[in-house]
C-alpha cells in the first residue's frame, strides 16, 4: 500500500469580523485567516472504501466515523473511489483554529493527489463543494493568507509578512454555535475594502490592533479563563498583540522577533504547564500542506 503524507496547518484568524446574518440564519464574515506551523498530520491510501483510524494525543472524543469532517471531505472529492486515512491529532479539539476544517482540508487534497486532480481548477472545485461542512474548510484548502467574506466563500489571497506568534488554549472546548447564539451584536463594521501594504511584521501588527474578533466578548462571557489567557499573553514581554482566534478557546500573542515569541512561550509554560502552547511563524504554509508519497 502506498501512503500520501500531507500536513493539515492550523488556521488562525487574525481578525474575525460579524458583518450581518443572511435570512437562512448564516452569519457574514470578514475574516483575515493565516496558517501556522503546528498543525495535524494524515497519512491517506487508496482503498475500497473510506476509513478512517484517529491517533495522537489529542484524539479522544473525535469520531471515527461518518460524522468525522476529514472522512466526509474525502468522500466528497474522492468521486466513487475509496481511501484509508490515518489521522494524527495534535490540535486541541473545538479550538478555534481549524483543526477539524484542516483535517478535512488536507484529506481533500490528498485524495485529488491520488486522483491526479490537484491542480488550480481541482483546488476551485474543492473549495465551492466543502462549504457545505463549514465556512472554515474552503479556506483551509490553500492554506496560504487569505481574506474571507460572505459565508466562507468569498476567499481572495492576500500577502502579509509573517508574524512570529504564541499560540495559546486553556484547555477549554468551546461551542461555536453557542457564541454565535450569544453575540449581542451581528451587524458590525467590516475592514476596511482595500488593506494597506505592510512593511513588516510591526506595522501588520499595529493595523490589527484597530481591528477585532467580534466573537471575543461572547467567548470571554462563557469561558472566562479566556479573559485570563488574554491578560497573561498581554503581559508578556515583547507582546504587541493579544487577540483570541476564531470562535476561541485558543488565543495568539503577536511579536517582533520569534527570539521574543520563543522567550515569553518559554516564561507561559512555566508559568502554565496545563495549557497546550505552541510558537511559530504565522502567514503561508502551501508549501508544507502540499501531499507527498511516504
């Protein structure tokens, strides 16, 4: 049996703003999403039918089943052919950082891989189908920094600098239907229509800070250790930007220098060996999410 490889990033949304909700109960978005270097790992193969085996640290309480999102997507683009597919957890589970949308991301990509399909118009063709399992799975595709608006459809890639990060959970699931069902607020401002060039990771920085999360306070409301996560990374120092991801329960510190991120996630394990920690470059990893024969 031959086996494809391919890496499944986590998803960070760098701003997430509520821009209305649509008549069938679907909320707008306006969301600059990049992806990190930690992320989840799947090994896919062909087979008669689709299975699926879960492994890793973090993958107690996952389906394995129908319901899992990776086995789902690979059905989807898999057009009457079967796939054995292993799937290494790394990410915390309902998170805010994509895990479930990059599993099934990076199962799609593997499955066209095998199929000889991975190319622009196969990547566009998997992107408008899995929008029926999420608004985060379309984006997770690329896996490179992209502007997302609408339901989760409207993606235009975008170059930002990369951004040296703390990535941050509590341990805490979060629901994201129930901080969608306590939003106070669902027509907010959207960002502005043009971004502006960025010469570097500190003036990226400071234009997200006039930017928001507009899930943040609902989450914080339901979690409050979220609050908590939030003021600790603030008081890191080198810490230019605390700001929570997605729907939450994983926040990210924003940094000058990775020596500065490397530092202060050093002083939060210390300080905080529960919590799941991680530290990276954020910004475009297509490169590293691309399948490879094993």
């Amino acid at each position: 049996m031959t086996w494809t490889d391919v890496f499944a990033p986590a998803k960070i949304n760098l701003t997430l703003h509520i821009t209305g909700q649509r008549d069938d109960g679907y909320h707008l978005l306006d969301t600059l999403v990049v992806f990190a270097p930690v992320g989840d790992t799947l090994r896919v193969a062909p087979a008669e039918e689709f299975s699926l085996r879960l492994e890793g640290p973090e993958a107690a309480g996952l389906p394995a089943n129908g319901d899992n999102l990776a086995l789902r997507a690979a059905a989807m683009v898999g057009e009457g052919q079967g796939a054995a597919i292993v799937l290494e957890k790394l990410l915390p589970v309902a998170s805010g950082i994509g895990g479930g949308s990059a599993d099934a991301a990076a199962a799609a990509r593997a499955v066209l891989a095998e199929a000889g399909a991975l190319d622009t118009d196969g990547l566009a063709r998997a992107e408008a189908a899995l929008l029926a399992l999420g608004a985060d799975v379309p984006m997770c595709i690329a896996s490179r920094p992209v502007r997302v608006r609408g339901i989760g459809e409207g993606l235009e890639p975008v170059a930002l600098p990369p951004l040296p990060a703390v990535l941050v959970n509590p341990r805490v699931p979060v629901s994201t239907p129930q901080i969608f069902r306590s939003l106070t607020s669902r027509v907010n401002p959207p960002m502005p229509e043009r971004l502006p060039e960025f010469a570097g990771p500190e003036s990226l920085i400071d234009w997200l800070s006039g930017m928001r999360n507009d899930m943040e306070p609902a989450a914080i409301a339901l979690e409050p250790v979220i609050g908590t996560l939030l003021s600790e990374l603030a008081a890191l120092p080198g810490c230019r930007l605390a700001r929570m991801s997605g729907s939450g329960a994983t926040c990210f510190g924003l940094f000058a220098s990775m020596a500065e991120a490397g530092v202060a996630a050093g002083a939060l394990r210390r300080a905080r060996p529960d919590w799941w920690i991680a530290e990276g470059l954020l910004g475009d990893q297509q490169a590293r999410a691309m399948p490879r024969r094993g």
